[in-house]
RNA sequence: GGCCCAUUGGUCAAGCGGUCUAAGACACCGCCCUUUCACGGCGGUAACAUGGGUUCGAAUCCCAUAUGGGUCACCA
C-alpha cells in the first residue's frame, strides 16, 4: 500500500464550519491511524471571496481542535507553496500541455449565451451542460474572436460515451455516464484554474493517497478523474463522507443555528468534546463506548465504519457530551475556562489573587455539574456576586413566610456571626445545633435558609453554597430575609 | 427536471443471509441516591419506509415505488 497522504483543502471563503471541521477530523483520524501524513492546503481560486482573515480563523479552529499538520500552510513542506494562488505557474504548465494535445481548447461564448443555453436546458428538462459551441474553432476563429475584445476561458474536452467508475471507500461502487457531463472550464477567463483543475493538479503533485472529503463532492469526482487521466496519472482514493444536515434534514447552514467553530469556542465548548461529537457524527466505533479520548478514536477509526446516510446534528448530545467533559476534567482547567465568563460577566475582575482563585475554583466545583458549556456558569454562579437576593415567586415565597422562620435565621445568623469564618463542615455543624436547639427538623431548617440565601428552593449543596458566601455574605443575606419578614 | 447518493426508534447509530422475540448512546419516563436540584446508579417506552422477488431462511442480496438529500457556476 502507498504511503497514506490525506489533506484538507478548505477555501477560505468564511467561517469554519462543522462540516468542515468533521472532514478535516477524519482526515486527521485517517492519517494518525496509518501513520500517514496530514497536508493542509489552502483553496483560494476563488478570488472575490478568499480572505487571508478567514484564512486564519480557519487554521486558528483547527490548531484549537488539536487537529496538526505535518505539512502544508504555515508549516511547509517538499510540495509547497500551499496556497492555490501561488501555484499559478504550475497549472499553467498543465493547461498548456492540455491544450497541445487538444484534450482542452479555449471558449469564447459570452455569459449571457451560457445562460441562455442554460434556461433552455433547464426549460426541457435536459441535464444542464455545455454543448461544445467552440469545440472546434479553428485557429483564425480563435484570433477573430480575440480581435473583438472576447477573453477565452480554457475548457476540458469530455469524451463521449465514456463511463466513470471508481470505488469510494465509503460508498462503494459509483458510475456517472460522460454523456451528462458537459465540457467544463478548467481556467477561468482572469486566467486562475478553477477547483477541478487545481484540486487534481495538487492533490497528484502533492501525491496525495486518498481524497477524503464531504458528498457535495461526488459529483465533481467524475470530472476530476477525467483529467487524471488525460494527463496519464494515477487516481487516488476516494471517500465521500454523507453530509451534517439540520433539524429540518437539509444540509446544515446558518440558520439552524450555531455552525461555525468559533461560535462553540465561544460559548465555552471544550475541544475534545466537540471533536469526540464531531467523530461520532458519521462514524462509529466498535464498542460501546461513545466518550472517547482522541488515542483512542485513532487506535479504533477505519473508513469502513463511516456511514454513508446523512446525519442530523444533535445539540443535545453534544451539550451532554460537553457537559461530560467539563465534569471529568480537572477541576483547574475547567475554572481556567470559566473564568473569562465570570469576567465577561463582570463578577470578577483580573488579575486574580491566590486566594480569590481559589475561592473561584470552590464555586466552579460546586457548580460544574449544571453545566452543558462555560457559559452557562454565569446563570449559576450569579446568585454568589449579589447580595440582594431576588426571592423566586411561589414557593420559595411560601417557604420564608413560614411560622418557625424567622428563629431559625435569627440563630442561624447568630451562629455564624459568632462563629469562625465559614467552612463546609462548619456550616454543616451551626445548622444542625440550630436545628437542634430550635427543635425544628430537617426541611424546615435547610429550605428556608436556601431560600433566605440564594432565592431558589433548588441548588447545590447548601453546606458549601455557604462556605462559598462567606461569614459576611450569609449573615447579609439573612439579615436581609429578616427584615423581609418584619416588614 | 436530468444525474448521483441515501433510507433501522424523536436523534446518532450496531447489524455485513440464520446467534434479531434488532445492541449501545442522547432525549424522554420511572425508581434509587440526595432533607432540594443537579451529578451518579438502575430500569422502561420507542425502529428494520412500502411492494415485489432471490433463498430452506432477509434488517441484511436484487428490482420497483415512495421519501429525503446532494449536484447541475468563469464557487469551492
């Protein structure tokens, strides 16, 4: 077998997509399993649209997926460069050997005759293809043409009655008849090759192994091995992996909600969460277990487990995947994250000191298990940043106008005053003598005081919410639902 | 519309002719844990698109139909 060469190819045309980043993982996955080499190439043929920023967004989500390169963009390599626009000269060379032998000729219809042609087509029900008007000018027709001012684009001659076969490695057996292909442009009319010259010129120059790449694909495939082979060279690999649809089962886009990278980056989503989703997305591993570390996925990926129907993008497992994560990660890390949310949110302010730090980590501990992403902390961590509390409507009101109510904060607020500063288990210790000493039990102690505290009858662990408020926020707090009572 | 691809529970999916009275995961429901909630544990509801073949036997192979998707650019 070939050395395993894979690439990903984006254009850099916008954000990062999830498709995009599910190809570049397999990709990745395909090459670190055969300890084959992974190439990222940079597609900006398309010069209106490719910027040099999304360029960057691009490599910046893939070094943040964990996704790296061996060779291509930024790092280099035998094959560079590794932008299409830098390799003008090269395709250069192709074109002009195609147009020697005659396998390309140049075309001088105008686009308002192709989009005629087109309507016409498409009017009749007809496959929708160019029909060869300047198959076969002759030279002095070509000169004429040029004489009135037409720019040629450079055309690929399409056999007739010739069919396509190829086994893609996840479809199996794919056919297209050359009868439905028309011949298509291969350089543009501003002399830049367009995506089927160029991706066939580099990816054999680069001699890339096996083309793994999304299904809006397939049916380029055809036209790309089509000159492969007139220019005698040998045919990779394909794989066409079946498409991220939305809710609504239509490709993924816009508006179904979040698609870029950088948006799940954002909202506090961890890389290993989001490639373990993306990976699960298409393919499936052979055991049972679905929360996979990366090694893993490479000891355990192979084609032959990629699916070939389309796969709805499922939030909510992601959210519980990540959710995952963010409970089984080190406890440091996590605050890490979080805390630029708490920031953002203007709860705290950096640089942190050690012991707010620390304090940080304890309600990051104690809060982590609500969470689907870092952001979400803010809704949870807020009722520990303001003193006046917002008591919820209903029960949690019902609770706090309880008769044994006010006794119970007036000791509890007692013990706490006149106690040390607050840890788990002292708390733990002034609520159960309160109870005691009041005689009263269980639920009629805690949910008034976690009402009194945070405004909510439901919450983490009451011991520590408190060591988290601290000696003066309790006794704050329940001054406060004291005085609430009173009035 | 032509061409191409797909079709197992709400979603992701295992299954590659008998071991399928069809796995697992998310979601949902119930129970347990917890003087709350969440986490966690245990259990449950729920699927082979339809019709024809082939075969002793089909979720698995073939053909139609239906449905969904992709693609038909001087975009990639």
């Amino acid at each position: 077998m070939l050395p395993v060469r894979v690439r990903f190819a984006p254009s850099p045309t916008g954000p990062f997509h999830i498709g995009g980043a599910r190809s570049a993982l397999f990709n990745w996955l395909f090459a670190r399993h055969y300890g084959g080499t992974f190439i990222v190439r940079i597609e900006d043929t398309d010069l209106e649209r490719s910027t040099r920023e999304s360029e960057e967004n691009i490599l910046n989500a893939l070094r943040w997926l964990g996704l790296n390169w061996d060779e291509g963009i930024e790092v280099g390599g035998p094959n560079g460069p590794y932008r299409q626009t830098e390799r003008l000269e090269l395709y250069r060379r192709y074109t002009d050997a195609l147009l020697k032998s005659g396998q390309a000729y140049r075309c001088y219809c105008t686009e308002e005759e192709l989009a005629a042609e087109r309507e016409e087509q498409l009017a009749k029900g007809e496959m929708v293809r160019y029909m060869g008007r300047c198959r076969d000018l002759s030279p002095e027709q070509c000169a004429a043409l040029e004489a009135e001012g037409r720019k040629p684009v450079i055309r690929f001659r399409v056999p007739e009655d010739h069919v396509i076969r190829f086994n893609d490695l996840v479809r199996g057996e794919v056919s297209f008849d050359c009868g439905g292909i028309g011949d298509f442009i291969i350089v543009k009319s501003d002399g830049i090759p367009t995506y089927n010259f160029a991706v066939v010129i580099d990816d054999h120059t680069m001699s890339i192994s096996h083309v793994i790449r999304a299904e809006e694909h397939l049916s380029n495939t055809p036209r790309q091995i089509l000159i492969y082979e007139a220019l005698g060279w040998q045919v990779p690999e394909f794989a066409h992996v079946s498409l991220i649809l939305g809710q609504d089962r239509s490709k993924m886009s816009k508006r179904h909600g979040a698609t870029a990278i950088e948006q799940y980056q954002a909202k506090g989503y961890l890389p290993e969460a989001l490639v373990n989703f993306l990976a699960l997305l298409g393919w499936s591993p052979g055991g049972e277990e679905e929360v996979l570390p990366l090694q893993q996925m490479v000891e355990q990926f192979s084609l032959e487990r990629v699916s070939k129907s389309p796969a709805v993008f499922d939030l909510e497992k992601l959210n519980w995947l990540n959710g995952n994560y963010i409970r089984t990660s080190p406890l440091e890390r996590i605050t890490d994250m979080a805390i630029p949310f708490l920031e953002k949110a203007g709860y705290i302010s950096l640089p942190l000191t050690e012991k707010k730090y620390e304090w940080v980590k304890m309600l990051v501990a104690l809060v982590r298990d609500y969470l689907n992403c870092l952001e979400e902390i803010t809704e949870h961590a807020a009722v520990f940043f303001d003193d006046k509390v917002a008591i919820d409507e209903g029960e949690a009101r019902e609770i706090l106008a309880g008769e044994k109510v006010p006794a119970v904060l007036k000791a509890l607020k007692t013990k706490v005053t006149t106690g040390p500063a607050l840890t788990e288990t002292g708390a733990k210790r002034m609520l159960k003598e309160v109870g005691k000493e009041l005689g009263v039990k269980g639920k009629e102690i805690f949910m008034p005081v976690r009402v009194a505290l945070t405004g909510h009858t439901h919450g983490p662990d009451l011991n520590r919410v408190m060591a988290i408020l601290g000696q003066d926020g309790v006794v704050r707090r329940l001054e406060q639902a004291i005085i609430g009572r009173e009035k």
